[in-house]
C-alpha cells in the first residue's frame, strides 16, 4: 500500500516537473530563484540570528555570550573542514 502510494506520489511530481519545465522553456515561467547556498552562509544565519558582536566590542543576543563564542568556534572548525581542499560538495 504503502509503496503504491510513493509511486503515485513520485509520478506525479514528476508530471508537475516536465510541465514547468515545458513553460519555462517556452518562456511562460520566470527562471525560479537559485537556492544555492554554502554551509558559510548557513552558519553567518544561525550566528546572526541568535547574536553578534557589535562595532564596540560588545556582545548582543537572545544566548549567553560564552554559548554564542562557542557555537561561532564550532562553525568555524566545520567551514574549515568542508572548505578544506579536495572535499565533496553536497547540495543543501
């Protein structure tokens, strides 16, 4: 049942992904906007979301400052790993 499901599921979002290409190719839909993004970007995000430091050198955001210090080290550890040369990228 379950796997009949999927497979009407799948047929279908493949007939919706022919006909939008179909109309993009004919011009009659705008190109959607790139989604590309890096995990650099991602981690800028989360770490402007929950704090920064302003230009005064003073801590502001909704953590405590040594939880933000910390996840801003652990972001960078993982930036450095997945820019290190020869790693695979994979989309988000």
């Amino acid at each position: 049942m379950a796997d009949r499901r999927l497979a009407d599921l799948i047929r279908d979002l493949d007939v919706k992904l022919d006909e939008q290409e179909r109309r993009r190719s004919t011009g009659a839909e705008p190109e959607p906007p790139s989604l590309d993004r890096t995990i650099s970007d991602a981690a800028d995000r989360f770490l402007l979301q929950h704090g920064s430091m302003g230009e005064d050198g003073v801590y502001r955001g909704n953590l405590a400052h040594g939880t933000w210090r910390k996840y801003r080290s652990s972001l960078r550890f993982l930036i450095s790993f997945v820019n290190r040369p020869g790693s695979r990228r994979w989309p988000m």
